[in-house]
C-alpha cells in the first residue's frame, strides 16, 4: 500500500514539474549585430535654435533576433518584453548614458516564432555648428574603442518584472 502511494506522488510530482516545463518561457538569441551608423533615415534628425539648424544624429546600434523557442506566447499586453544591456566598460556606460539611449521591438513573440529588436544609444552629431547644448561626436579613436568594446556586455529579456534570460554578447564577437 505504501508503495502505491509513493508512486502516485512521484507520477503527480512528474506530471507538475513537466507542467511547469512545458509553460515556461523560453526564448533564445539567433543573430546580433552592433554598429555606428550616422543616416538620417535611421537615426532621425533633429533642429535646434532660432535658424532650426538640422542635426544629424551618430548612434550605436545593436539589431537582435530573437527566437520564442517555447510553447507559450512571450509578452502580452500590458506586460511586454523589454531588452536592456549591462555593459562592462566603464567608456561605455560613461558614454552610452549621457546622451540617451532607446528601444524598439516586439512586445510579444508567438511560439516557435522570431522577432528583431533594436537597441540604440546616441553618440551625438558630426558638427555642431557652433550651436549650444548640441553634443559633438566624440573623436574617431573613442568611436572605434565604442564598438570593439560593444559586445562585452551582457543583453537582459524581461517579460513585465519576471527577467527570462540574461545572453553573454561575448559569445558573438567576431575578430
């Protein structure tokens, strides 16, 4: 008798565990780039000042696919995915921060489905055509230590509150 209650609770402790397996979220990295672009159609623009002086912004830009490899939706609104980076440069977090940094992709990804995601930070503009609170582009050799530094970091997904996974970007240099 005491046999048959003991594997009743394993096959019930199995069955939830599997549960819990089958409808936890899942999502993976297939694909990253990271580059400075300087393209009006890409980065936007923006003016300034009494003559509206017209800015070009520089930023650097991570393109991320993801891929729901799991058996429930991820996100749904009002609770979205979210991605965010830690990076480990101090450079990076010094000039990533100061001048903004955003955002864009899925909020949600069905099952066995992929979605891209951006993620960009704004450098600043070429020239600042003397104008005040405009940021300069900092010099060529920065930018260059900007993006080999780029991918030591690591990419955060989070549904609402619940954090999914962290990726090291390590793993997706190429030299």
């Amino acid at each position: 008798m005491k046999v048959k209650k003991t594997t009743l609770f394993l096959l019930f402790l199995g069955m939830i565990l599997l549960f819990i397996y089958v409808q936890s979220p899942r999502v993976a990295l297939s694909e990253v780039s990271v580059d400075i672009i300087t393209d009006e159609a890409y980065t936007g623009s923006f003016s300034v000042g009494n003559n509206q002086e017209i800015f070009v912004s520089t930023a650097l830009i991570y393109e991320f696919t993801l891929a729901n490899t799991g058996r429930r939706q991820l996100g749904k609104y009002p609770v979205t995915l979210q991605l965010t980076l830690e990076h480990e440069s101090d450079l990076l977090n010094d000039i990533l921060y100061s001048m903004g940094w955003g955002f864009s992709g899925p909020g949600e990804i069905p099952p066995n489905e992929e979605s891209k995601a951006v993620i960009h930070y704004e450098l600043g503009v070429i020239d600042t055509k003397g104008v005040r609170g405009v940021q300069q582009l900092p010099e060529q050799d920065v930018l260059d230590e900007i993006l080999d530094k780029a991918l030591d970091a690591t990419l955060i997904i989070t549904e609402g509150d619940n954090e999914l996974k962290r990726i090291d970007l390590r793993k997706y240099k190429t030299d």
